[in-house]
C-alpha cells in the first residue's frame, strides 16, 4: 500500500514539474497519469542501458524525463 502511494506521489511531482518544464496544462489527474506512465517508461529505458534509480530524488528525476518524453511522443503524435 505505502509503494502505491509513494508512486503517485512521485507521479504527482514528477507530472507537474514535467507539465511545466514542457508547457502543458492540466489538472492534478492528468499530472499524476503522466507522472505514473513516465515514470514507467523512464524507469524501463534507464533499465535497458543497465542503470536503475535508487533514492526518491533519483526516481524523481528518471521520472520527469520520463514524462518530457511522453509529452514530446505524445505531441509528435497527435
């Protein structure tokens, strides 16, 4: 139960900072399902090249990088 709260807190944070560093605008739902799938894919492609976030801070960072790419594949999307 604790992770699932730290990984939308982290979700939260990171999809906010995310949103604001990449000029979207949203509210907290939207912040935190792009936190939560950035998260995810930040954390999957850090893993392919043999690296992993250890720390809040870490995951945090893994995790607005992972968010500035979905919002950039998602606007070269749609």
């Amino acid at each position: 139960m604790l992770s699932i709260l730290m990984q939308v807190l982290v979700g939260l944070i990171a999809g906010y900072i995310a949103s604001r560093i990449m000029k979207l605008k949203g509210g907290v739902v939207k912040y935190i399902a792009i936190g939560v799938v950035g998260s995810i894919l930040g954390n999957l492609l850090i893993s392919l090249i043999g690296f992993y976030a250890i720390g809040f801070f870490a995951k945090i960072i893994v995790s607005i990088a992972g968010a500035c790419l979905l919002i950039s594949i998602s606007r070269r999307i749609l």
